[in-house]
C-alpha cells in the first residue's frame, strides 16, 4: 500500500529530525575542534560536501523527486 504524504511525514519525521540533530552535533564537534586548535579551519572537502548536500536539500524545490541521486552523486566526489 502506497503511503499517502501526511502519513509519510507522520511516519518518518521522529527519524528525519533525528538524523537532522545528529548533522548539527556532527557540525558543533568540527568547530569545537577547530576553536581549541585556535586557528581557522582548513579546507576539509567531507566538511565541504556534507554542507553543500544540506544546502542542496535546503534549496531543493523538486517535485520531480531525485534528490537521493543528487546527493549520491554529490558524496561520490570523495
């Protein structure tokens, strides 16, 4: 049976916010990090792409669907 989109929001938002709040944590340790070495950050291209996926997702507008494989295509650049 094919979810409807209320139900599919109502089914997967506990996990979405989940993985959402892990991205922030993930974001507050690399800057944790970087304040106590005291210097600026250097060009770390994992940090790059995980912040263009987010500003993808962000931006995206699609009612096409292919997010997923934007992103897949994205995360292959490493």
């Amino acid at each position: 049976m094919m979810l409807k989109p209320h139900q599919i929001l109502d089914t997967y938002y506990l996990e979405a916010r989940r993985d959402l709040l892990e991205l922030a944590a993930l974001f507050d340790r690399y800057d944790a990090a970087v304040k106590r070495e005291g210097s600026s950050p250097r060009k770390e291209e994992k940090h790059d792409i995980l912040h263009r996926a987010l500003l993808y997702l962000a931006d995206s507008d699609s009612s096409e669907g292919g997010r997923t494989n934007a992103l897949l295509d994205l995360f292959s650049e490493i």
